[in-house]
C-alpha cells in the first residue's frame, strides 16, 4: 500500500524517535504514545540501538530504558553522547538510590531521566522539549556550516586574488602552498607551475643561495622575519627585488620545519633608491666641482655607470651661436676614437643635428634606432653605427631660461628600461644649471659680504661705544645720585631736629626725586641688557593633565601607524604649571613623535609627577618606550643640532635631527632640562623637569649657555623638616663653590660643631637655595659657573631679606700649577647710592659693645661721598679717618690703625682690590674687616678685570684647604654664626 503524498509530507515533517526497552511491551506502549508525533525507530538493547543510529541519520532524541541486560541505559548512552552528541538522550528508570542515579546520569550526559511508573503527559511534554532543542540545534549547526563554507570560500578568494605573493614552504625547499600573485612574480604561468618545476628555491630562485641559509638561521632562533631583502631570479633568467616577511612552522617538539609568508616585488622602490642615491652622490660632487667643465665630466662618468651606457659627451655653445664639442666625455669601451675625433671637427647651430634640435627646442629627444634615421637627421650616424652605436639621448643643461649645455649619451645594446631615465638625467642636468648660477653668484654674494663685513664691524663699535657709554654713565650717573640721596636723608634728619618742617617736606621731595630718576637710570641700563633676535617665552598658567591628554590625541594617527599602545599615568589633580604652554606642548610632542617613530608594535608611557625639591616645585614629565634605543656613544651627541644617532637612521626614519636639539634649548630657557637614558634594542626613556612657576624661576638666565636647572640626582640635598622647638635649630651654612673638595671639606669640618651645611655647585641654584632656607652665613667661591660670584653678590646685598647675610668670599689662586688655593676677601658690601640704615646696622655689627666708639678709615676718591660718609659716621660716634686713594689709605694707617675700613672698589692707582691683597698680606692688618663700597651695576668686563687683578697678586698668603677651614670657622666665630 503506498502512501499519499500528505503522508510523505507528513512523515518528512516528523523528528526521529528512538526507543529502546528489553520488554516488548514498553516498546509497545512508547510507540502507541509518540507515532503519531515521530517516526518511531525500535530496540530492544543497546547493541541493536547502535546499529539503527549507525545506519539512521538525524535521530532526534532517544528514550531508552535504564535496566536493560547486557548494557546497561546509562552505559548505552554514554556511548551515544560521544558518537552521536547532538541527539538528545532520555532515560527512564526505577532506580530508588539517588546517588547511584546522579551518578549515571552524569555518566551519560542524558537531557531528562524519568522514574516510573511515569505520567504520560510529563513524558510527551519532555520529549517534545528534546524534540524542538534538537531542531534549534539544528537549524543553528546549518547556519554554522554554511558560513563556514562562506568564509573559507572569501579566504579562498583573497588567497588567489592578494596583491602579495603568498606561501608556504618546506625547509628543504620545496613550494607546499603558493598563490597566483607569487606564481606571477617569478614569472610562472600559474602557481601550481611554480610549484612543480621550483624544487630547490635556494638555487632557482636567489640570485646568491646563501642568502636563503641566512633567512633559515634567523628563524631558527625568531619566530618572525620582517622586510628580509633579497635579489632573486624570475623564470626568464632577469633579476628583480624581493622584500619577504615570514613566520616560522613548528611541530610538536618545537622543530622548524618550513615557514609560511607573503612576498612583495620592491624592484621599483630598489631602483628608485639607487637613483635617489646617485642624485645625491652628483648633487655633492657636482657642488664641490671647482668650474663647470669638471661638472660635466663627473655627471657623464657617474650616469653611464649607473645606467650602463656606453658613451657620454657634451656639447657647449661658442660665441658664434654653435655648439661646439665639450672637453668632457667618457666612454666604457675601446674603439670609439674615430666617433670622438669626428665630434671634435663638427659644431651645429641652433635646430640643426641630434645636438643642435635638443638647444633649440630646449627638451630631451630620444633616437631610439640609429640606424633607422636619415644622414641629414643624424650626421653621425654612419661613424657610430661603425663603433656599434645603437640609441642615443640628450639633455639640455638650462641656467634660468638659458641653455648652456647639451648632455648626449650611446648605447649599443638599449632596453625598455632606459626610456624611464630621462627624469633622472633631467633633474642631473638641472643640478649642472645650478651650479652655472652658483658660480654666476658667488661674485655678486662676495661683493655683498664685504659690505655685510662693513656694516657688522660698524654696528660692533657702535655697540662697544654704547656700552663703554653706558658703564660710564653708570658710575657718573650714581655718583651725583649718591650725594643728592645721602645728602638729602641726612638734611631731613637735621631739619626735624630743628622743626623745620617746611624744609623736610621740600627734602623729602628731593629725597624721592632722586629715588625716582635713580629708578629710571637702572630701568635704561637694564633696557640695554636686552638683544635683539632671542626666543621669547610668554608665561600663562594651565592645567598640566589637561595638556597631557591633549597631547595624546595629538599623536593618536602616530600611533596607530606603527601599531603602538600609549600608556599615560598622570593624576587628574596635580594642578598647574606657569610656563609657555605652546613651547611645552612643542617638547612633549617632539619626544613624543620620535617615541612613536622608533617603536613598532610597542608600548609608549608618558609619567607625570610633582616632586618637592630645595630649589622648589618641579614637574617631571617622563617619556618610555619600547623602540630601537640609542647606543652609548651617540647618547653624547643626541641633542646637537641635525644629529641623529647614525646615518642608517636618517634613511630609514627620515627627519633632520633638529627636533631634540630644539627641545633641550627649550627646555632650558624656562629655567628646566631633558635628560635621556637608553638601552639599544631596548627603549629609551626621556624625562623633561620643569619648575612649577618657571617665570619665578628664570628671573636669573643663565649665563654663557649653560642650563640653570637644578641637578636633582647630586646635589643640593633635600630640604630638612624644621624643628618644631625653636631651641633646637642648628646654624645653618651656604657653601656655593664649584670645587667638590671646599664641599666636602666644610660638611667634614662643621658637621661636628653642630652646624647644618648646604651646598650648591653652581651659583644660579645656590641663589635659589638662599631665598628657601635663609642660611646663617655663606661662604661663596667668586668663581662659580653660570652665575658669578660677583653677580651673585650685588643681589645679596641689594635685596633687605639677604643684606644682612655675612658672607665669607674666597678667590682662587691659579698661579700653583698643582692645587689651587684660596683667599678670603672682604667682610661686607654696600652699593651706592648708599643705604644709610644698613650702613649703620653694619658699623654696629663691628663694635665691641652698644654705642662703643669705632675707629673707621674711609677710602673714597669722589670728594662728596667722603665728606657725606664722614658727617654720617661721625653721629654715630665713630673716630672717621680719610683717603682718597689706595697709597694715602697706607700711610694713614701707618699712623693710626683703624678698627674698620670703609673701601670704594673704583679708584685710580691702587684700586679696591689691590688694596684688600695688600693689607692681607702685612702682618698687623689681616683681620681688619673690610665693606666693599660699589656701583651697583657693574659690567662682566669690569667683574672680570678686578677679580684678573686679584689673581695675578695672590702669591703668598694663599690659604692651602686646611688653612681655609680654620680662618673659614674662625670668621664664624666673630660673626657670632658659631657660639664660644
């Protein structure tokens, strides 16, 4: 009876249903529930059910009884869940030990298990749950499929149609896998021709079967090879450029046995590099060239080299509007004489001949076939068709619109590739048309330079005869003002001692009036400290994290470039910095962009930290990679202007070198400094520390180039907690030298007298130093680097927190070639115009007791001032003697020896210096002590000049280190710094 084709329908809607019990009636039973929802398929134990599922497909779910001889249901299905795992299993039971069941049912991976005696509904509900999740399965495994196949079908697709060559290889040498792009770039018709007939790539296919052992070792101990250059051989016998980038095939044990990897043809990329490098190369020797004639020939030479042509000439214009054959030629072969002859005795006018078109249309023109052009087109055909001659070229050489010259060259044996050279011979000829300009200019730039010399040595004596100008209306300006300030403070006294209080207004004006222009006399001195042509840097205060992640997004498309991760560690809430965010910002990038350069498929860290130090607040800011690293001796030459760490890296990376250089200037003009270490193969690690307040901390540039900022790493020392009970705090002592040994041997001398010691090498950071702890005494070498001691002095005492200072100077005495040794200078310093208070409080510092009388001897060549100092003094019950001079100051004390001297630096004859050395060197003088009287602006020239003179006096009481200290704590004591 056959079925309707409803039925067949019906029956192909319906799922699979397996049931397997060892008693007929169960089976029975079963097939009366499900027939009508399944096609029902029977067993009646284990081994018949793995026969029915080995011969049936798409079994949807199985029922099986658990008690059943032989094999048991759990063990039957165990076995289904691992031959057929996506037919779901039920299992039917009576078991009443739960753990024995639990265990079974793990054992077999079933979907449900049901205890009998069973409700039928409960049972057809489960097996239709099992019935429509095998469906879901189903229907999803399909889908699976089918984009499997979709997938493999695109990556077939891509295989066969990559830009790239595309392989796998054994390590004999043998093709397993290739695609039509390799199959086309060795010039085989298809891949699985590559693959049959290339059986030993290292002797087929490289052109030196070394260089594939080479690829081969790298391998063995890298799982990678990137860019791996070689020349190989096509099909045809021709050479081109390769580029291969390839990873290793391991087996279990870890053993090479092939790679796999895509290959590029770089021929192109290869000949444009050999002819950028014989651009360069002509470039430079066509520049060093002495006359254009040497040019000519160099050019000819080098691009028949290059280009393995046989013959060059040129050709030059003459006076009568020919061309007429250049002394310049070359040739690569014998028997060309009879040619070069010919040329000599022949010239062309303008459109006539090979040479003669090519000056009159001022282009290039190609004979490609001699022997196919007419006599009158070419009126040396037949001599070099005798030489071989085959194809010929030629190039005008233009200077502006003029042609000066006609390149031609011959070939006996041309090629399709040759026609692609005229640009190259241009941009040559062009070079040649330059050098013609050059030459033409040189004069007209010699002339110009003279005249430049001219006006320059004019501007420098203009500028030599300004600032001689303005130091000596420096000091005659101050003098006057010295006179009229301290007059006028002295009439004021007496006027309110009188009641004259009329007069004291009128001389409190003069008093401010004099105030005011001395004001505007250093605001005009100062004006002239300014040059012209400097960077300026605009201070502005911003957000330090808000500039660092502006900055990352900056260099985001840097990033994504080569593949590198940017890692930034900076807290939301470190604040501000006051500096030139514009030329910050210009730092960060410049490390930044070189980080991104040098790094592939790494990782780049920016850090930023605020770090307290005794110069102040500073932010460091510090810059990782994972890059190629620089090696230790360019490390020394890194931030020197259009250097890079070697000539490969400029080839490979590109760039000029200028970005750090450009960076640590920068840097250092807002009083900071870059640093660099780095590990080559490794990563570098730049970090840039920059003050918090920059503007604060360059009010003190630096001097002749060198880098104010502090040095972190050595010294000064960080700044101690104070003391919370006043009783407790220690003297405290600046030592500002740039001699290690005056550091160490003060700290080994007054650490143990209970003195805490400070110390700076330089003199910029030692200023810092001296506002931030306010130190008891200072001990300062006048010949300190980036800031002298003389500079360093007028700001001392010119400032009222740091006038009261004492301050212990030593100059150094150079004349011992083996140790230098030192001498201690004067006691105190005043500046003019003179500030009467803190003239007093210093006269009250040398007394023996309140309101003793004092001997003083007052050196001052300026009249005025003598008489003014004198009357001041005098009230304060001081015995005042007088000299205009050095050599009167002697003889004064020859008849009376003051307890004080009073000493102006600038005097004719003995001068200020002088006389301090002198009266060091009399046994009965040395302990007098001495305040300097100055200008308060003196020039470098004149700080030069006097400290030269001390130096050339110094002979014989110089102090050796151990002399020094003690004289050095003896002052102390008298200063009352160090307690008897």
């Amino acid at each position: 009876m056959h079925s309707s084709p409803e039925n067949k329908q019906s029956q192909k809607s319906r799922s699979k249903l397996l049931i397997v019990d060892d008693e007929e009636d169960n089976l029975d039973l079963l097939q009366r529930i499900f027939h009508r929802s399944h096609l029902i398929l029977r067993a009646k134990n284990g081994f018949e059910a793995l026969a029915i599922l080995a011969k049936e497909l798409d079994i949807a779910v199985i029922v099986s009884d658990q008690r059943m001889p032989m094999m048991s249901g759990t063990e039957f299905l165990s076995q289904v869940a691992e031959r057929y795992p996506d037919t779901l299993r039920i299992i039917l039971t009576a078991h009443t030990d739960v753990h024995d069941l639990v265990e079974a049912i793990n054992q077999s991976k079933v979907f449900k298990y049901i205890t009998k005696p069973y409700k039928i509904e409960e049972l057809e509900e489960v097996v239709q749950q099992a019935t429509e999740i095998y469906k879901l399965l189903q229907l999803r495994t399909s889908k699976l499929r089918n984009d499997l196949e979709n997938a493999e079908a695109r990556y077939q697709s891509i295989f066969e149609n990559a830009i790239e060559g595309i392989f796998q290889t054994t390590i004999d040498g043998r093709y397993l896998i290739a695609n039509s792009m390799l199959a086309q770039i060795y010039g085989y018709p298809s891949a699985q021709s590559l693959i049959s007939n290339v059986t030993n790539i290292a002797n087929q296919i490289y052109v030196n079967p070394l260089r594939r052992q080479e690829f081969i070792n790298i391998l063995r101990t890298h799982d990678t090879v990137s860019n791996f250059e070689s020349q190989v051989y096509r099909r045809d016998g021709t050479k081109i450029w390769i580029s291969e980038n390839v990873r290793a095939v391991r087996d279990f044990d870890g053993t090479l046995i092939g790679f796999e990897g895509t290959v590029q043809d770089i021929s192109q990329r290869k000949r444009a590099e050999e002819e950028s490098q014989l651009l360069q190369c002509l470039t430079l020797e066509i520049g060093a060239a002495n006359d254009f004639q040497t040019a000519l020939e160099v050019a000819l030479t080098k691009i028949c080299q290059f280009t393995g042509w046989d013959y060059g000439e040129a050709w030059i214009p003459s006076g009568d509007e020919h061309l007429i054959c250049s002394p310049a030629w070359y040739s690569s072969i014998e028997g060309l004489e009879d040619f070069r002859q010919f040329s000599e005795r022949i010239s062309f006018p303008a459109g006539i001949g090979f040479p003669g078109r090519v000056w009159g249309n001022q282009r290039p023109e190609w004979i490609w076939d001699i022997s196919l052009e007419a006599e009158s087109h070419f009126l040396r055909k037949y001599p070099a068709l005798e030489c071989g001659l085959r194809s010929g070229l030629a190039i005008p050489v233009s200077a502006d619109t003029n042609v000066v010259a006609i390149m031609a060259f011959f070939t006996r044996s041309p090629n399709d590739r040759d026609q692609q050279l005229v640009g190259l011979i241009s941009a040559i000829a062009m070079q040649l048309g330059v050098l013609m300009r050059r030459k033409r200019d040189e004069e007209t730039l010699r002339l110009m330079n003279e005249e430049l010399a001219l006006a320059r040595d004019r501007a420098l004596e203009a500028n030599r005869t300004k600032s001689t100008f303005v130091a000596n209306m420096s000091h005659e300006l101050r003098t006057p003002l010295n006179a009229i300030i301290g007059y006028s403070e002295m009439l004021q006294e007496d006027a309110a001692l009188l009641g004259l209080d009329d007069f004291e207004d009128d001389l409190q004006k003069i008093y401010r009036s004099g105030k005011h222009l001395l004001d505007l006399i250093n605001d005009i001195l100062d004006m002239t400290k300014i040059e012209a042509g400097k960077l300026e840097i605009y201070y502005d205060d911003f957000d330090v994290p808000m500039l660092i992640f502006d900055t990352s997004k900056t260099i985001e498309p840097l990033l994504l470039k080569n593949n590198n991760r940017l890692e930034i560690e900076c807290d939301l809430q470190l604040g501000e910095i006051r500096a030139d965010m514009t030329r910050l910002r210009q730092v960060l990038l410049n490390i930044l962009s070189n980080a991104c350069k040098f790094t592939k498929s790494g990782e780049i860290k920016i850090q930023v930290n605020r770090h307290n130090y005794v110069q102040g607040e500073f932010f460091c800011f510090t810059i990782s990679d994972t890059g190629i690293g620089i090696s230790p001796e360019n490390l020394q030459r890194l931030f020197q202007p259009f250097n890079q760490a070697d000539s490969s890296t400029t080839r490979q990376y590109g760039g000029t070198g200028l970005g750090l250089a450009i960076s640590h200037r920068l840097c250092q003009m807002m009083n900071g400094d870059i640093t660099v270490n780095s590990e080559l193969g490794i990563g570098s690690t730049f970090t840039i520390c920059l003050p918090v307040d920059c503007e604060r901390a360059i009010k003190n540039p630096p001097k002749n180039g060198q880098n104010s900022a502090p040095n972190l790493s050595i010294l000064p020392k960080p700044l101690p907690k104070e003391s919370d009970n006043p009783q407790q705090r220690h003297p405290s002592i600046l030592v500002i030298a740039d001699d290690p040994l005056i550091h160490q041997s003060t700290h080994a001398s007054l650490n143990h007298l209970g003195v805490s010691v400070y110390s700076s090498l330089s003199g910029e950071n030692g200023m810092k130093l001296v506002y931030q702890i306010l130190p008891d005494a200072i001990i300062l070498d006048m010949q300190t680097p980036s800031m002298s001691g003389w500079e360093m002095l007028k700001e001392l005492k010119s400032q009222p927190l740091t006038s009261g200072i004492p301050i212990i100077l030593l100059t150094i005495n150079d004349s011992d070639e083996t140790h230098p040794s030192y001498e201690i200078g004067a006691n105190d310093y005043l500046f003019k115009p003179i500030d009467r208070d803190r003239l007093l409080t210093i006269i009250d510092k040398y007394r023996s007791e309140q309101k003793a009388e004092i001997s003083v001897l007052v050196i001052e060549d300026d009249l005025n001032t003598r008489a003014m100092l004198k009357r001041m003094l005098e009230k304060e019950n001081c015995f005042v003697s007088e000299a205009q001079d050095g050599h009167e100051a002697l003889e004064v004390m020859t008849q009376h020896m003051p307890q004080l001297i009073l000493l102006d630096l600038m005097m004719p004859n003995v001068d200020g210096f002088e006389l301090i050395h002198l009266l060091r060197l009399r046994y009965n003088t040395p302990s007098i002590p001495i305040i300097i009287i100055t200008a308060k602006d003196l020039t470098n020239a004149d700080c030069i000049r006097l400290s030269g003179s001390v130096q050339k006096i110094l002979q014989k009481t110089n102090y050796s280190y151990t002399q020094l200290l003690e004289e050095i704590v003896q002052r102390l004591y008298k200063l009352g710094v160090l307690a008897n």
